[in-house]
C-alpha cells in the first residue's frame, strides 16, 4: 500500500489525474461554482490578510458528540490568529454555529456516517477569517461548502462542493484575497473519512502565489494498513481536484483523530505515574507512531520520509505539553486531573503527589488482560496522543510551515460525563506559514544588485550579490564594516536582507547598508601655493622646503570616517591631525583656496621637512638658542602655526632638536665644556645641517702653548720681567672680587713665563682641566724692577693687568682658532701707567 503514495505524488499521474477532474468539474459541476461577482485581481496587490511574513493559522480538533460547544467557542474566538480552521469528529453539533461575529466563514464541510455502532455523527470542517483584519473596510465570502454522507449509496465516494471566495472591497474596489474548495472524502461506507478544504491565495509584492490544503480526518481504529489507504486516498482525491483552481498544492496538513495509539510493546505495564512527569512522557512517546526515527521505535506511513516509500508528512510532539488525548473514561476525574497537573510534573515543578496519580487511575482506561495493567487494542494500548497535526510542503515549493503552541485543553471532562465529556482530549496548535517572494528594490544609483532589478522577484531563500560602484564603499551602518560585496538573500518576511553574524545567523535589511563615497589617498600638495605665485618659483620652494602629503592612517577611508594624518620620518605634520572624509570625496577642513585657514581655523594638513640633532651628538651637545625656521617659511599661511607648535619648544622636549628649512641651532656643550669653534648649525636644505653637526666637538680641558707675543708699548716690553697667565672661574660681577681671586688664588689655573724664554718647544704652556665653558684668562705683567731675585715668579711687582671686562672667554677662543691645529691669538687690552696697552700671544690650542 505504501507504493500508492509515490504514484500518487508522480507528475505523469498527477497530470492525468487532474486533466479528469478539470473535465469532470467543467462538464458536471459547473453549476456548483461560487457565484459571480466582478472583481479587481493583481498579482503585486497587498492582502490585510497574509501580505508577506507568517500567516498564523489556529488549528483545533476534538473527538466529541458534545452538543453545547458555546464554551470551547468562546475560548477560539479570542485567538489572536487571522485563520481560524477546526476539525470535529464524532460530531453532532458544528462548532461554526456557536463562533463569534468577529470571524467570517470561509468553508465548511460535513461527512456523515455511523462511527460508532450506534452513533450518528461526522466529521466537520470549518474555516474562518478575522473579519477586523487591517485595512480592510468591507470584508465578505462566498462560502465553499460541502456535505455528504457516506452511507447513501449515491453520495459514497468524493463529494465536491462548490467553491468560494474570499473578497474585501477599497474604495469602492473589490479585490480577491483568497478562493476556497472544500471536497468529502468517505474512505469506507461507515464513516470513516474526512472533509478537506483547500484555499488559494493569490501572490502579493512579498509573499508569492499559495495553495493550502486542511484535510480534517478520522481515521480507522482497527487496522494500520486501512488508515494508511485512507491517509493515500484522500491525498490522492485532494491532488486531483487542485486543477480547477491552481496547478498544484504548495502544503497539505491533515489533522483530527488520526487513531495512532502507542505500540504496546515494552510499556504494557508502565507505572501510571509516569503520565505525570514531562521527561518520562517524552520516554513513552519513542513508542508512538508519529515520531519518525530515530527517536520513534516504529515510525508509520504518515512520516515516514518521501524516498523510503512514506507520505512525508511532519507531526507535532505535544507529549511534554499535556497528558495523552485518549481514552479519558472518567468524569470530573479529568477535569480535576488536568487542574492539578497544570502545578506540577512539569519542567522546573515539583513532583505530582500521589492524589494526582489517584486521578490518573480515575480518568484513564487502564485495566486489561490479567496479564496486562493497560487496556489494549491488538498490538497498541488504548491510550496514546490520538488527536494530532501533522503537515508537509512539496518539494518544488518555496513555503514553509511549522507548527508550535501546543495546547491540551486538560480540564474537559471525561466520557462519564455524558453532557460536556469524551474519552477525547481537545487540543489545539498554532501552524505558521509562509511562502514569501521579494521584490527587487529601486536602489541608489551607487548601489546595485547583481541580477535582481525593480520589476523582479527572488523567491525564498533566493541570493543575489549586493555591489557599489566604482568610487564607493559597501559599509554597514551601524558597525561601519567595509565590505566588498554583501550576499543578499530572500527572507520569510519578503524583504530581501543580508544574512549577519559569525554564523549567518541574523538578518540586516538592505536598507541598514549604505555605498559611500571614497576619499582615497590624501594629496594636499597640488592645492597648496604658500604665497609663490609663480609655478615655477613654487616647485622649487617646495621641493627647498621638503614639503609631502601627509599619509593617512586608513587609505580606503569613506564619507564619514575620521582619518589620523602622519608623516614619514624626517618630517613634521603641520596642519590638522585629522581629516573627515566628506560627501563629496574630499577631506575636510576643506581648504579655502590652498592651504588657509577653514571655517573653524584648522588648516589642511602637509608634512614639512625638518633638519633635527641626533640622539647621539645630544649626548654632548645642547641646544643654547634657536631659530625654528627661515623668514619665508613663518611668512607662508603656516607660519604662525609653524612659530605656534615648534617655535617656543620646552629645553627637554624633542621638538627643541628641531628646525626647518632656514632655522638654526646655537649649541653648547654638557658637563660644563665647550664646543670647538663655533657651534652654529643651519637648516639649508631637508635634512642636512651646515656645517654638518658632525663636524661639532666638544673640549673638557685645554693646553694654550703661547708661540709668541708682541707689545703694543715698547717701554712696558722693557719693562717687563715675566708674565703671569691665569684662569678664573667667569665671569665676575665686580673688579673687587676679580681683585680678591687674584690675591687668594682662587684660579682654575695660573703659568708664569719670562718673557725671553717665549716661543719654541720649551715656550709656556697653560693646562685648564675643569670649568672649561665659564673659564676667563686673565694677565699680569710683573716689573723687573721690583721683587726679591730668589723664586721670582711667585712674587710679582704688578707692572700692568687686565681689569673685569678685560679677560678673555676660553670658550671663544676655541670658536676662533683656526686649521686643524687650533691656531690662534689671544689679544689683551690693559691700562699701564694711564695708556691704554695691548699685549698679543699667538697661541696653539690643545683640547682633549
């Protein structure tokens, strides 16, 4: 039997088949067709009852005979769905006659038969639409219905009713949402059966075309085999009469009393108050038929998959949500039952006491063979989940349906109670459906979508490549991620959005990205003039000045990005630090005409080359004055941000190391020495200090050789007897204290020399080891006249010498020597006997 459903969903069969129901349905039930009425079709229109997203559709079913159902009425009325469909078998009263005005039927069908062996009922079908659905201003069907009843002899078989159609009118314009067909399916002459009811909505802008399929069945009691030809025959009915309606069916679900109960094997003699913990349900569910491998021990036709010979259907697992539907023999017993188990047995709820597994034994059916403690049918047990919904999609369609939310309505009464029980449970679900297409969106004129273009549709789960131009950047909104390409997919809600996250998990709309427009590299210099008006004359003054464009920390940086601008070494940013890249591609502060002030007093960054002190010759050497740059640098627009940031630099700051292009740098030396020679350097050219400062050296001590000397005062050359050379620690503030230094010897050194014994190898020589950069020489002239013969050098009769402003700098004769071999003079200038009086030594310097 299992073969017949893989005919029965074969095109070539298929095809036949509904060739012979469009015959059949053009030649002999044309009079049963909805009633005409003129409307307004568009396949793009929007429907106030499933645009796009999930429709939500309530499914109830109950195994009952109850009569009064004003109570389970109301309780479906407030059902926040827009689709109301319910199944009732063993009925006797439709539930369609007790349903609030708030909802608007659709399709209604009855099969009649004798189920039981005295009972008259049917299986009853019925679908309802919300009428307040949104935007709809009058809202009106044409009833698809059907009844018939399989015991008379010319209604046995397929009954098909006439069909409806679902219409709702704005301004004035009426406009189809959906068109329905309900068919009686009668499996067997007692009853056995069902109503199906199909419904055709026709595709908006996000959702494409759908065909759904609500079979409402009872399926046989005894034997598996029957209800698997019964589950095929209907399918195979429902197939063949889709096409005078639609070309196919998109999903089916069949629902009701389907009468799988669990296999008996291994749980003949389970403990009852297993019934009351959700974890032990879930164990016993392993032996009920509807849960496919491999959790189901024995999985039946209804779902098994489609290549293994099944119908393929998927079925709800209500097991941990409520206690089995079936067989509920007690009365209040399970009214009562379903009151306590709503407080434990549960997930994070405490265990059932024994009063409630009291109740268990009072409501369910459980004595059987004296060997067995559950009552038993064949080979399965007469309690199970018997009520269920099961569905499935084909295979070439694009909808999806799922089923959650399941409710066991545990506080109806059992079968003893004759007015409002049965030995079934009622219990309902929520199916959730969509079938979405998606539109293909009017983009900016940067962005673009590889194929899909205003005017076509993806289907679901369709991808496309989302792209920008050339000169922009793909960017996510809110994390600014750059991409070079963004995949795009068709979602359920009919959006086509970008699949987010590590693991795709989320979605982002189109509309959550952006193409912006690329600043790309940064180049200021082709703006900049500094002031020369010439082309000529400022190629060659930048290229003096070393001027180049700053690099910018992020070169593929877009409208809105903050990009930090740094120079290569050997170069100093002037200008603003950071730019923003603007709408139009430029970085901002804009420039007003070159490199000037923009409206908020910055100025477009460049990179200005510097000549700068190494670290190594700083060891010695120290910045004493500085000039930062030449006039026409700090006469250029940037000139006073140059003077500004580089002109008043702190002694211990790296920036004071530093000048540009016409600065300067006057250095000492560290631990109090001197520099040889004048220790001057300028900034010519990038780079490169003149002289160059390597060239700059440094002399802690110095021996002064005196060569020669000369008189400007022939008498005092007579006169004189030796000479007397000494260093002081300078300068002094008064000739009093230079006096007093004299007197006590306060010298860093002193060398007494005859004056004939001048000159050659054997010639004076002064040696000054310490204090070399603040160290002043000073002479004295000693008489012959005057003084004792015996160690005439350490006594002097003072002929002349040279008073507080007339000593001379050691350091500045260093600055002044010339060759390699520190040649020079020392010139004093000394007041004898009321003449002015120059005495004049050719010296040779020895630093060390």
């Amino acid at each position: 039997s299992r073969s017949l459903i893989a005919m029965g969903r074969s095109p070539v069969f298929l095809r036949g088949l509904r060739n012979a129901a469009s015959f059949f349905l053009a030649t002999h039930l044309a009079s049963q067709c909805c009633s005409a009425v003129r409307v307004t079709h568009e396949s793009d229109s929007a429907s106030p009852l499933w645009n796009d997203g999930a429709l939500k559709v309530k499914l109830w079913t109950w195994n009952s005979g109850v009569k009064d159902l004003s109570k389970e009425a109301q309780l479906l009325s407030s059902s926040p769905a827009n689709v109301l469909v319910t199944c009732q078998t063993e009925a006797t009263k439709a539930i369609k006659d007790f349903i609030s005005d708030d909802w608007l039927l659709v399709a209604h069908g009855q099969h009649w038969g004798m189920t039981g062996i005295t009972d008259f009922n049917a299986q009853v079908l019925s679908i309802f639409v919300r009428k307040s659905l949104e935007g709809d201003s009058n809202l009106r069907a044409d009833v698809a219905e059907v009844e018939g009843a399989a015991y008379k002899p010319h209604q046995a078989g397929t009954i098909y009713g006439k069909r409806g159609q679902l219409i709702y009118e704005v301004g004035g314009v009426k406009r189809r949402m959906l068109q329905s067909r309900a068919i009686v399916h009668a499996t067997d002459l007692k009853g056995k059966g069902g109503v199906s009811a199909s419904l055709s909505f026709d595709a908006t802008q996000k959702r494409a075309a759908s065909k759904l399929a609500f079979i409402c069945a009872h399926l046989d009691s005894e034997s598996d085999s029957v209800r698997t030809e019964g589950v095929q025959q209907m399918l195979t009915e429902l197939r063949a009469s889709t096409g005078g309606v639609q070309d196919a069916l998109d999903a089916e679900v069949i629902f009701g009393d389907l009468n799988y109960r669990l296999l008996a094997k291994g749980i003949e003699h389970f403990d009852p108050a297993m019934l009351l913990s959700a974890e032990m349900r879930l164990k016993l569910a392993e032996n009920d038929p509807l849960v496919p491998g491999p959790k189901g021990k024995n999985p039946n036709f209804v779902v098994l998959p489609l290549e293994q010979g099944g119908a393929g259907f998927q079925c709800n697992s209500p097991f941990a949500a409520y206690l089995p539907t079936y067989k509920r023999m007690g009365g209040e017993p399970c009214a009562e039952l379903g009151k306590r188990v709503a407080a434990c047995g549960g997930r994070d709820q405490d265990d059932c006491k024994q009063d409630v597994v009291d109740l268990v034994n009072q409501c369910y059916k459980k004595k059987g063979k004296q060997e067995e403690q559950w009552s038993s049918k064949d080979t399965s047990l007469q309690l199970g989940w018997l009520d269920r919904f099961c569905f499935r999609s084909d295979g070439a369609s694009t909808i999806s349906l799922s089923v959650g939310e399941d409710e066991g309505w545990e506080t109806t009464p059992g079968v003893k109670d004759k007015k409002a029980g049965s030995d079934h449970m009622p219990v309902a679900a929520t199916l959730s459906v969509a079938n979405p297409q998606c539109p293909c969106p009017a983009l900016p004129a940067e962005a673009y979508l590889g194929s899909c273009s205003p005017g076509r549709t993806l289907k679901l789960n369709e991808e496309d490549e989302l792209r920008c131009s050339n000169g922009f950047q793909l960017v996510e909104k809110n994390s600014r991620q750059k991409l070079e390409v963004a995949m795009v997919q068709c979602g359920q809600n009919g959006e086509i959005a970008v699949p987010w996250g590590a693991n795709k998990e989320g979605l982002k709309l189109l509309s959550q990205f952006q193409c912006l427009r690329i600043c790309g590299r940064y180049d200021g210099l082709n703006q900049s003039d500094f002031g020369v008006q010439s082309p000529q004359d400022r190629t060659g003054f930048l290229e003096t000045l070393a001027v180049s464009a700053p690099v910018a920390s992020s070169l593929n940086a877009v409208s809105g990005d903050t990009v930090e601008m740094s120079c290569q070494d050997g170069s100093a940013l002037i200008g603003s630090q950071e730019l923003t890249c603007s709408e139009n591609g430029l970085f901002t502060p804009a420039p007003n005409g070159g490199y000037v002030a923009a409206s908020n007093g910055e100025r477009m960054p460049m990179c200005l080359g510097y000549c700068e002190l190494g670290k190594d010759l700083r060891q010695d050497l120290w910045v004493q004055e500085r000039t930062v740059a030449g006039p026409e640098l700090l006469k250029s627009p940037y000139g006073p941000e140059i003077d500004k940031e580089f002109g008043n630099a702190p002694a211990k700051s790296e920036i004071i190391n530093r000048v540009f292009v016409g600065g300067n740098l006057s250095l000492g030396c560290r631990r109090k020495c001197t520099p040889l020679r004048r220790a001057v350097l300028s900034c010519e050219e990038f780079g490169q200090f003149t002289p160059p400062a390597e060239s700059l050296k440094c002399a802690c001590s110095v021996g002064i050789r005196v060569r020669s000397m000369a008189f400007s005062n022939k008498r005092l050359q007579g006169e004189a007897k030796y000479m007397k050379l000494q260093v002081f620690k300078g300068p002094f503030g008064s000739s009093k204290l230079l006096q007093e230094a004299r007197k006590h010897k306060r010298y860093i050194a002193a060398e007494a020399f005859s004056v004939g014994k001048v000159g050659g190898p054997g010639g004076a020589l002064l040696h000054v080891s310490e204090g070399l950069a603040d160290a002043v020489v000073h002479l004295t002239v000693c008489s012959k006249r005057i003084g004792p013969t015996k160690r005439p050098r350490r006594y002097c009769s003072i002929a002349a010498e040279t008073d507080i402003n007339e000593g001379l700098l050691i350091s500045d004769l260093l600055q002044h020597t010339q060759g390699p071999d520190f040649v020079g003079s020392m010139a004093f200038t000394m007041n004898w006997s009321g003449i002015p009086t120059k005495v004049k030594f050719q010296i040779a310097l020895t630093p060390e």
